[in-house]
C-alpha cells in the first residue's frame, strides 16, 4: 500500500481521508474474510473505488462504516449494531 500512497504524494500522511488501502490492508485490519468484505460491498456498507481489477478503500470511510456500527442498548436489552440492522 506504500506504492499507492507515493503516487497519490501523501506518503507519511496521517490523514484517514487521504489514506487508501487496497483488500489485503482492509483483511488484516480487521481480522474479517475476503467474503465477508465483498457482502460489505453489496450491501453498500463500504465504499470502494476500482482500477481494473484492483479496489481501494478510503480508510475514513471504513472509520466511518464502524462508528456507524456501534453497539447501542435497544429497549429490549438486546444491542445491535446500527448500520447492521434489518429494514
């Protein structure tokens, strides 16, 4: 992911916004299976820029996709995930 971020010129930057990782970033991260990221792709949980054959995550966007995640006590006691629940 180094080599995408000295072409975008932001290598060492900090910013999440300006921060681009590729799936196997995304994998480690967050301890997740390929399968898994590509369920968050077509449900539109996380958004995603292709090159070819290649897709790239904005890293504040999955910062976003997990703040949106958080845990909330329901009044039924039972807690669930905001951006998880069933329409």
């Amino acid at each position: 992911m180094k080599k995408i971020n000295k072409v975008n010129g932001n290598a060492g930057d900090t910013n999440p916004s300006q921060v681009w990782l590729d799936k196997q970033d995304i994998l480690q991260r967050l301890h997740i299976s390929s399968s898994t990221l590509q369920k968050w792709r077509k449900k539109k949980l996380l958004p995603y820029s292709r090159l070819g054959r290649k897709i790239y995550y904005l890293e504040s966007d999955l910062l976003r996709m997990l703040e949106n995640a958080r845990v909330e006590e329901e009044k039924s006691g039972k807690k669930t995930p905001r951006a998880f629940k069933r329409k």
